[in-house]
C-alpha cells in the first residue's frame, strides 16, 4: 500500500514539474532536433566513434588546410543559430566567405578604430565608479565594449559593422534575409565574447604581473605623454608591447580553446598517425600553445617578449592559432586585435590593476570551459585610478 502511494506522489510532483516548464518545453519543442535521435540513447550513437586529439603544429596545419568540414557536434550549435561563416558546412560556408571578405579590408579595418577610441573611453569613464573599491566583476564592462563597438548605433556619419553587414545583403550576390541574421548572430558572438574574453584574461595578468604592467604603462607614457588625446590608428602601431602581452595572453589562454574538423577520407598526418574517415580530429589550440616541445621549457610562463620577432621566428611554424589557420581562419583575427588594444589603452592609462602577485612566472588561473574559456573565479579585478592619467 505504502509503494502505490509512493508511485502517486511521483506521479503528482513529474505532472507538477512539467506544467511548471511548459512554456519551457513549448519553445525547446521550435528547435528542430537531430534526424538521428533514437528511442531512450537519444543522439548518443552519433557521439561514438574515432576522435583524436592532435597538438603537432605539423599536423595541425595539414588539418586546417585540407580538412575544412566542421565535425558533427557542430550541429547542436547550428540549430540555435543557422549556418553562420563559423559552423556553416563547406558548401554554404565558401559563398558567404566570399561575401563576408571585403568587410575585413585594411581600409574599412582602419576605419574602426575611431569607434574603437570612442567606446574605450566610454569604458574607462563607466569604471571610475568600481575604482579604489573592492575587487569586481570587470565582465560586464568589457562584453559591452565589445558589443558596443559592433554595434555603434549612435553615430550617424560612420558605419558600424553592422551596417557594413546590411549592406551586403540583397542582390543575386548578396546575403538572403536568413542568411543575414545568421551571420549577425554568428559574428557577434565571434566578435565581442571572443575580444571581451581575452582583455579580461589579460587584465587578470597584467594585475598578477605589475613590472609588465609598468612596462605598458611606460610605453603608452612614450607615445601619450600627459596628453588625454583620443587614440589614433597610427598609435596602435607603436604600442608593440602592448601587442607582445596581448599575443602572449592568447597563446596561455585562448578564449577557444580547441576546434574539432570532420576527417572526410582517410589522412595520414606528418608525424606518422592515420586519421580514418569519418573520423573527429580535435585541434588542441591550448596544448599545442603550452607544448614545452614548440615553446620551449618555460611554455607555461608568461612571457610577452617571446613574440619578439628575433624570438618568434625560431617558433616552429603553426604553432600558434590563438584564430585558428588555414582557409577557415577566424576572418575578423586584426579587427580583434585592435578591438582588444584599444581597450586595455584605454584601461592601463587610467588606472592600475591591483591583483595578487604571481610569486613564479607561471600565472595560477583555474579556468573552465563555458563555449569558451573562462576562468573559475570570474574576471575579478581591483582598479585604482592613476594621479596622473596618460
């Protein structure tokens, strides 16, 4: 008796749970699922089979150059946001790349950096309130930056990237409707988590590390004085050791830690290993940056002036992919970059990163993979506004 009663109450809570999740379940239920799901192991055959992880630059290289085919837990992604440029198949992706290309010029590249300046300052101006106060989030502040930045929808007289995007819709050549709102979803994702991820990770650094952080200081000193002048696209180019910390916060932490490619026919990679087709073959970008093999002993130190170009070219080639490589690399790799420059610019000449000192020059950062890595503990921060800001 007491076990039919036990039966009726779990009967009576899963009614309960469910109807509290309807609304839930109604919108998962728009998401087309997979043709291959099964009855009770759901997708679970589709997981099974060959995977390798492969961290040989060598290997690495033949990969990306002759494997374009994204694997097939790229699915699950494409469901929630289309066949953007990322995660589109070979066949789509080829034509939107063609469109996409001329959106990355040096010429329309330079022409963010205004936007870029203005949204920095925007930024440092937001963070005087957190400076001189407890450690904070800096998350928030930075994923707006960057969105900002993509968006800038409050100038009329320039072009935003967005509406460079809008532009190239329409025409025989141009983008469908659908196909511009998945590229929309997929190169703002791409284009502010990925930057904001990697200016909070350097941030986090720059506070571990405070002799690299005076380092930069005393280089935007150089080009700055005691100017408050706006930054400038010429500026970027001589703040190089600004650029050797940011590529050096890449390397250690690159906010996409691995790229997984579908193995079409059967391979035989340089180093010897047969890939089958149909095969997954995992990109370790995170093991192949810290392979004391290619790196050298001291792969896990942080080290900007490894990028020193004396040091860098003995750097066996592909070992670096902080945007991938080959003919799917990440487009959008210098506008990054700027992006990701500008704002700590604009962060280092207002204020000092107060951080707990790294007592080794192997930074301890417990990180976690969320889409994208991330650390455990959060972007945590303390500022502390300079007396005399560059």
């Amino acid at each position: 008796m007491i076990l039919w009663y036990l039966l009726l109450a779990l009967g009576v809570w899963t009614i309960a749970f469910k109807y509290r999740r309807r609304r839930m379940y109604k919108l998962a239920a728009l998401v087309p699922g997979p043709k291959s799901e099964y009855p009770i192991i759901g997708v679970a055959a589709d997981l099974v089979g060959t995977t390798e992880v492969v961290v040989h630059p060598t290997d690495l290289e033949m990969i990306l150059k002759t494997c374009l085919e994204k694997d097939d837990l790229h699915r699950f992604i494409q469901k929630v946001i289309g066949y953007g440029g990322i995660f589109a198949p070979v066949s789509i992706w080829r034509r939107r790349r063609k469109i996409l290309l001329p959106t990355f010029s040096p010429k329309i590249l330079d022409s963010f950096v205004e936007v870029f300046s203005e949204q920095s300052e925007k930024l440092a101006s937001k963070l005087e309130e957190r400076a001189s106060q407890n450690s904070f989030s800096i998350w928030p502040f930075v994923s707006s930056y960057t969105l900002d930045s993509v968006c800038d929808l409050q100038s009329f007289q320039r072009k935003s990237f967005l509406d460079l995007l809008i532009k190239l819709s329409g025409g025989e050549k141009g983008y469908t409707n659908v196909e511009l709102r998945e590229e929309v979803m997929t190169l703002t994702i791409a284009g502010t988590d990925t930057s904001a991820v990697a200016i909070g990770f350097t941030l986090i650094l720059l506070g571990k590390y405070p002799k690299i952080q005076d380092k930069v200081y005393e280089e935007l000193y150089e080009v700055f004085g005691d100017s408050k002048r706006s930054l400038v696209k010429e500026d970027l180019q001589k703040l190089k050791y600004l650029e050797r910390v940011v590529k050096e916060s890449l390397r250690l932490f690159p906010p996409v830690p691995f790229i997984i490619r579908k193995i079409d026919k059967e391979i035989e990679l340089p180093t010897g290993k047969r890939l089958p087709a149909g095969a997954g073959a995992v990109i370790s970008i995170w093991g192949c940056h810290r392979n004391p093999n290619f790196w050298g002993p001291d792969a896990e130190c942080f080290d900007p002036d490894r990028f020193l170009p004396e040091r860098f070219d003995l750097v066996k080639p592909g070992s670096y992919l902080p945007f991938s490589n080959g003919p799917r690399n990440c487009l959008g790799y210098q506008y990054a970059l700027m992006s990701i420059k500008t704002a700590l610019c604009a962060i280092v000449r207002n204020y000092k990163i107060i951080g707990e000192p790294e007592a080794t020059p192997i930074p301890h950062i417990r990180v976690k993979l969320e889409i994208m890595m991330k650390p455990v503990d959060g972007y945590q921060v303390c500022l502390e506004k300079r007396k005399s800001a560059v």
